[in-house]
C-alpha cells in the first residue's frame, strides 16, 4: 500500500487482465477507504458539519446500505 493508493507488487509476475483487472479493484478500494473516512468524520462532529453535508452524509450512507444489500443478494446466490 502506498501513501494514497494502493499497488500490485512489482515482483509478481500477472498477466495483463489480471493487472488491469486487480489495478480497477484497488482503485475502487481506495475510493471506498476515502468515502468511508469522510462519513466516519461528518458522523462524529454532526453538530458541526452544515445541513448540507448532513444531507450528503445520509445519502451516501443509504447508497452504501443499498449496496451492502445488493452484495449479500449476490453472494447467496
């Protein structure tokens, strides 16, 4: 793991989907890692963030709850 981001090993040896494929994961990865930051923030000083935000931070988190369901959905299946 870098600083911000994270990297396949430059010792393994992948073929080219495979490293575009693990690359486009990793990528997703860090942006969840950065989303969730930023809601753990707004979510422990709410008195202090604006309505707006307020607002943004509950969309986001429906948005994730959603998906979390959608990924049980498919992983019973």
């Amino acid at each position: 793991m870098l600083e911000d981001g994270y990297v396949l090993s430059s010792n393994l040896t992948v073929s080219a989907s495979t490293h575009k494929i693990v690359a486009e994961l990793a990528e997703l990865g860090w942006l969840f890692k950065k989303v969730n930051e930023w809601l753990s923030k707004n979510n422990d000083a709410r008195e202090s963030v604006s309505l707006v935000a307020q607002s943004l931070t509950f969309a986001i988190n429906a948005e994730l709850t959603e998906y979390y369901r959608l990924l049980a959905i498919l992983d019973s299946q």
